[in-house]
C-alpha cells in the first residue's frame, strides 16, 4: 500500500510540475520579447536621428530591430546563446560594395566568435581526458587550423537588420546577421572529425570523446 501512496504522490508531482514548466518558459519569452521590444525602440530612435533608413519593403526598423535582439537573447537549454550575432557598417560608393563590404566583416566576426567557442569546448574536454602531451598538442593544432578556415565553410546566414544611409556620395550600410549555434556546432564537429581523422594522432574512441560537445 506504501509504495502504491509514494507512485501515486510522484504521478501528481509530475502533472503538477509540467504546467509549472511550460508556464515559466512562457513568461520567460514573454520577458525577452519585452525586453527586446524596449531595446529596439532606443536603438531605432538612435539609428533614424543618425540618418539611418531601411529600404521600401523591408519590416520597418524597429521591428527589424526587434527581432534581432530577440535572438540575442534567446539561450538553449543548456544555456548557451541560440545565435551567434555579429553588427557591420560599411561604406562604399553604391549601396550593393558598401553591404557587400559590411556582410564579410560581420561574417568574419561570426567565424571569429564559432572558432573561439569550439576551441574553448575542446579545451575543456581535453583538460578532462586521458591523452598525453603529444595526443592532445596534435588536437590543438588541428584545432588552430580549424579555426582559420571556418569562415569558408559558413553556410547561408540570417540577415536579421539592414539599414543605410547617404554620406555625401557614397552610401554606409548598416547589417546585423545572425548563425544558428546547433547549426554552427553541428558544421565544426563535422569538419573537425574530418581534420582529425587526417591530421591528429588519436583513436575513433578518443575522437567521439573529443567531440562530445
């Protein structure tokens, strides 16, 4: 009869705690949304007093801003950032050199951001693993070559703000892109298995072990 009381307790701590769950998670949306909404607005204003204009059929600013602060903010469940988010101005005598331009520097800085994360994953899993000196010297050197060559394999990018403005004759645009972090750490487990397979000296157990991030 006891173990049939404490089944039953459990049960009805379960239901009970699934509602709780799912409604903590709905205010926490609800809160970033928020927050976001009132970011945007101060940046929009900013962005429209310095000149800044979005193109005719295109959201409008604010909501352009909106959005792009919204993937700021949102986290996985394992508390890692959802999007990697880099902002570029660039300015060139036509709008299409000038977004050109502004679209490499912020891809650059995506690339940046992707390799320092992987290298610092990898870096934790070796601190945590049992290879020697030599083993673990070879991974970070395939590590350091990864993250030179990531901005090559960047897939398709979100383009989450584009605005522009006229300085003089030439034109400055302004551009936010955005990388998924699964999609990211998904691309760099794949290369990275590639690169060690051929490059480091280590087993197929060590390498899944390695890349169990």
């Amino acid at each position: 009869m006891k173990k049939i009381n404490y089944l039953f307790i459990f049960v009805l701590a379960a239901l009970i705690a699934v509602p709780a769950f799912a409604q903590s998670e709905k205010e926490l949306k609800k809160e970033i949304k928020e927050k976001a909404l009132k970011d945007a607005r101060k940046e929009a204003k900013r962005l429209k007093k310095d000149g800044f204009s979005v193109a005719p059929g295109q959201l409008p600013m604010d909501k352009q801003i909106e959005n792009t602060w919204i993937k700021r903010y949102e986290v996985t469940d394992d508390g890692n950032p959802k999007y990697f988010v880099a902002d570029a101005r660039a300015t060139g005598e036509t709008h299409s050199a000038a977004k050109m331009q502004a679209y490499e520097m912020a891809k650059i800085n995506i690339a940046e951001q992707i390799g320092s994360k992987v290298a610092g994953l990898v870096e934790t899993k070796l601190a945590n693993s049992q290879l020697n000196a030599e083993e673990a010297a070879s991974i970070t050197k395939t590590v350091g070559s990864f993250k030179s060559k990531v901005k090559a394999d960047i897939g398709n990018m979100l383009t989450l703000f584009e605005a522009s403005k006229n300085i003089g004759k030439n034109t400055e645009v302004f551009i936010t892109l955005a990388y998924g972090y699964d999609a990211a750490m998904k691309l760099a487990k794949e290369k990275l298995r590639k690169q060690m397979e051929a490059e480091a000296d280590v087993n197929a157990k060590q390498l899944d072990d390695i890349l169990d991030f």
